[in-house]
C-alpha cells in the first residue's frame, strides 16, 4: 500500500513537470528576435517642449533640439522582458495576485501585454541587453507629440470625433480594456505623428531623467538629458488607471526608481548616426 502511495506520489510530481515544461515551451515557440525589435525613426531636429496652459512643471514651453533616434514603435512586452529575465533573476518584476496578475504566470497567459512592476533599474537594464537605453524626457515627448506640438499622439482633442476606445486604453469607460491592462498596439487611430502606440494611456513610461519641477526654465536647447542629480524619476504618457486628460503628451510625474508599480512600464531607445536626415523645420 505504502509503495502504491509513493508510486502516485511521483506520476504527480512527473506531472507538474511536464506541464511546467509544456508552458515554457508554449512560450518559447512565441519568442521574437530582441536584438531587432520594431523600432519608428524620429529624425534630427527642433520641437517645442512643455505647455504653458498646463502644470506649473510643464512650463515654459520652449524650443528644443534632438539629434536623430529610435524608439519602441510599442511598450515593452511582457514577452520579450520574460526572455530577459530567464537570464537576469534579479530583475523579477513584482506580483499584482488581485488584478495584473504574479510572475512568470502573467507572462505566460498575457505575452502581447506590457511589462509592469518594474523598477527603473528593470527599465534600464533590459534597455541596456537589447542594445539600446531609456529615452530622455525630450525624446519621449518629442516621439509623442511630433514636431507638430500635438497635445495627444493623435492631435489636440481627446476624443476627436469618435469614441474614447478607438485612441487609448485610458480609466474612461468604453475603451475596450476596463481597470487593466491591454496588449500593445490595440489603439492604432491613437498612433503618434511618427507612428509609435500607446504613447498615450495602458502604462506610464520610465525616462532617463532626474526630475526636477523647474527643469524647463534652464534647460539646455540641445539634446537635454535632465537634472544632473535627484530623488525621483520621471515617468510619462498616463496609464490605465489615468484619466485621458492626464495622458497628454506634456504631463510629468515623478516616482522613486526603486518603486514597482502596475501601472508603470516603458520603451527602448537607440540613437542613430548623425548622417540620418534632419526635419525641416517648422
Ligand atoms: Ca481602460
Ligand atoms: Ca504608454
């Protein structure tokens, strides 16, 4: 009898193998190239930064430069941060059991959804494997807004003529996606001016820079990468839980890099050469 109950003992626990196995594999047969993700090209030249009908912190609006760049046509993925972390344990993101869901399961059940809950180490170190870094505040607003000062991706009304849920996954009802998360790139009438999803609402996106609320009025023109020191890091473009109003393309907030938040996620960036071609200006 005894030998019966260890016979059964070890099928269950063959078991629980194979279907872990079988996971894993279910995800492996998805997995996409990382060192060449989909990337849309924003080209060198000027774009006004800031709103002066916002925030105190989103003022002075004023004009700013770039050299050419790269950015994430979409929000990390959690299927690409899973191949990551298969080879960076220490960059576990956190586990949300009453809504998100807890890691790796997540990743497994939602591969097209962005990464959440992780830090601005996370945020960075995964940047830095795929061969590229963190845009900085301007980088990620020039992405979004265009060298056409949109206040969304789209344009400078929240809703245009249709409804909210054809733009953004925002708090506002009828988007598709209540109290949670939606796979990148559901919103393409939301696209920016260069063609990147989502830089509006689904999750925030870690910057590189520091913040600091009076940045703007000293800023330099060129290429300004933030603060030289701080306590909190700035995150950009609202979330799900956000509503669309605070999903513009100026909006600042500012977190502890430490902090793993179900609402935070973020992009990559690459620079380009500086032969790429420059915009002309407006
Ligand atoms: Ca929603
Ligand atoms: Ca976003």
């Amino acid at each position: 009898m005894k030998f019966c109950k260890l016979l059964g003992f070890c099928y269950l626990i063959w078991g629980c193998c194979l279907l872990l196995v079988g996971q894993q594999n279910k995800l492996a047969t998805k997995s996409v190239n990382l060192k060449n993700p989909e990337f849309v090209k924003i080209p060198a030249g000027w774009f006004t930064m800031g709103h002066d009908q916002r925030a105190p912190d989103q003022k002075p609006s004023h004009r700013v430069y770039l050299e050419a760049f790269e950015i994430g046509r979409f929000e990390v993925t959690n299927q690409e941060y899973y191949q990551f972390w298969q080879a960076n344990k220490s960059h576990t993101p956190q586990d949300f059991p009453h809504n998100i869901g807890n890691w790796p399961e997540r990743a497994l059940e939602y591969p097209n959804q962005p990464v959440v809950g992780v830090s601005w180490v996370d945020a960075e170190s995964f940047a830095n494997w795929v061969g590229g870094r963190l845009p900085t505040e301007a980088e990620w607003e020039k992405a979004a807004a265009g060298p056409v000062d949109r206040l969304w991706p789209w344009g400078n009304n929240p809703t245009t003529k249709g409804p909210i849920f054809a733009l953004a996954n925002s708090w506002n009802g009828n988007d598709q996606y209540d109290n949670g998360l939606a796979p990148v790139g559901s919103y393409p009438q939301g696209k920016s001016y260069y063609g990147a999803l989502d830089m509006a609402g689904n999750v925030w996106e870690w910057t590189s820079d520091w913040y600091s609320e009076i940045y703007y009025a000293y800023s330099p023109t060129h290429n300004p990468t933030g603060p030289k020191k701080g306590s909190w890091r700035v995150i950009r473009g609202g979330g799900w839980i956000d509503n669309i109003n605070r999903c513009t393309t100026t909006m600042r907030l500012h977190l502890y890099p430490k902090l793993k938040l179900s609402f935070v996620g973020f992009r990559v960036l690459r620079p380009l050469s500086p032969n790429s071609t420059t915009e002309t200006e407006k």
